[in-house]
C-alpha cells in the first residue's frame, strides 16, 4: 500500500499536508514497530543477537537483514498495515458514537 492508500483508507484525504506527513509517519512507525516484534519473537538467540545490533544503526540495514533472514516480510508489512488501519478506523468510530451519545 502506498502513502496515497493509506491516506485513503484512514480518511484524511482533507486534512493539511502537513498532518498527512504526520499522521503517516506515526502510522509508519506504529507498523514497523508491530512487525519487528514479531519477527522478534520468531527469532533464535543468535538472530536476537543480531536484530538488536542492526538496530542501533540505519532501519534500511535492518529491513534488509530482515528480507534476507525471514520470508514474506512485505506481506506481513502490509497484513500489519491493513489491521492497524482497521484499528484505527475503529477508534474513530467509537470516538465518533462517543461524542454522538453525550
């Protein structure tokens, strides 16, 4: 999914760029952070070793490393993406009912 998609899929096509840019790279992080974890918990002692050690450097190195030492790590990127966007739409909607009822 591309930046435009999931500026789509979360409903802030409106909102100023500079939001977009934000709201995006929360979003980025959120997911990044969600697949690391679980790539983590797969990993052996060694592989932890390593993950840790690639992560006080740049994030291309560990997606690269990542790429190379798991398979389907795109799909599971974009499987992570998609469940957060239904989190989120989901939040929004409960925040939305919330302010509706009162």
């Amino acid at each position: 999914m591309n930046d435009e998609q999931i500026i789509k899929e979360l409903g802030l096509e409106t909102v100023p760029e500079a939001v977009k840019e934000q709201s995006l790279n929360q979003v980025k992080f959120i997911v990044a952070t969600r697949v690391g974890g679980i790539l983590e918990a797969a990993m052996n002692e060694e592989q932890q070793a390593t993950f840790k050690d690639l992560q006080k450097g740049s994030a291309d190195k560990v997606w690269q490393w990542l790429d190379e030492t798991f398979v389907n790590t795109k799909q599971l990127t974009e499987e992570v993406l998609k469940d957060y966007i239904q989190e989120f739409n989901d939040d929004l909607k409960r925040m939305s009912a919330k302010d509706t009822s009162s």
